[in-house]
C-alpha cells in the first residue's frame, strides 16, 4: 500500500441523460459523495454512457486496462428493464464475483422501498480494480454506500463502502501495490481487521 492518488472511475448509464433529453445526476452525487467522504487524495474519470451492453463493457476495460482505476462506481441500469443491461456487461468483463456488495445494498435497500428487490447490482474484481454497480436514484447512491444510522449517528447497518478501502488493499500484488484509503468516519468508517497494517 503507498501514497498515491486513488483513481476512482464513475459512469452514469442511460439513454435520456447520454443523449442530452435531461440532465445527469448521478456522476454529480457521486463527486459530491467521494468529495465528503474520503480523506485520501483521488482522482476522477468520468464518463456518461448508454444503456447498451457493448458501449458499457467497453467503458469498463478502458478504465481498467487503460486507465489504471482502483475502483468503479457505476449507478443506473440495474433494474428488470429490458434495456438494464449493466449488470450483464459488468459480469461480463469480470475476473471473479463479489456478491456481498449487491447483497448488502439489496437489504439496506430494502428498509426504505419494498421494490428493492427488483434490483440486480453486481460487483466484481477485474485485475486489480474493484468495480460496484449503484443504484440509479442519488439518495439511493448514498443511502447503500453510508448504511443506516440512528438520530445520534450510530451506525446501524454498515454501508457497502466500509468494506472497499480493505478490499482494495487485498488487491495488491508485489509488482503494483494500492492506494491506502482512508474515510472520513462521519461519513462512513473503513473497516479493516486488526491485523491489517498500514504501510
């Protein structure tokens, strides 16, 4: 693990808001999310993208394979829908499968709309990038990254987002070591066991 800037990839799948017919929300609650939330020194590419599965898959190993990102947000495409297609593309270009992720922000979900149910986030690991499906709505985005938390702060259920940093540091190798992220715990605190040091 070394101080080096995070690059964090995130991409905003639809149709209407990648053809211009309304504006895109997503990538802006993302920026604003990561801006308040991590301590850490990150870097951005962004991209806005249809919902077509080629497009998608092809989005993702350009910012893998080309531009080095640790981590991949993508929010929108996730639902029944026949045009939600990003979970398919996003298996698609995947090394292995990390269901807790989809899992986790399914039951967060579901404490606020019964229709939580109908959502297929996934999340995997393409070489040394964690990439996570989102939800589409912003206050969604939030609420499945921060977890619940009670009026006096106390967390609840943990967000999906105290398990990245940690995962992110699994994903070094000898040859190309990862950022170390830190969060701001007002936010959301990183989980990482005892045993994990900080180099």
């Amino acid at each position: 693990m070394t101080k080096q800037f995070i690059k964090i990839g995130l991409i905003s799948i639809s149709d209407r808001a990648s053809s211009g017919v309304y504006e895109d929300k997503g990538i802006p609650s993302l920026k604003e999310w990561l801006t308040n939330a991590l301590i850490s020194p990150f870097s951005l590419e962004t991209r806005l993208i249809a919902d077509e599965q080629n497009e998608i898959e092809s989005t993702l190993i350009d910012l893998v394979d080309f531009q080095d990102c640790h981590l991949i947000l993508t929010t929108g495409g996730t639902g029944p829908a026949l045009r939600d297609v990003t979970p398919e593309a996003t298996l698609a270009v995947a090394d292995r499968e990390m269901p807790g992720f989809g899992e986790q922000m399914r039951q967060i979900s579901l404490n606020f709309v019964p229709t939580a149910i109908l959502s297929r986030q996934v999340a995997v690991v393409r070489k040394q990038c964690l990439i996570i499906n989102l939800p589409g709505q912003p206050k969604a985005i939030a609420q499945t990254l921060e977890g619940l938390k009670d009026e006096t702060g106390k967390t609840l259920v943990h967000g999906i987002f105290a398990a990245v940093p940690y995962c992110l540091d699994l994903l070094a190798t000898p040859g190309k070591p990862m950022p170390f992220m830190e969060t701001n715990e007002a936010i959301v605190k990183a989980f990482r066991p005892k045993s994990a040091g900080k180099n």
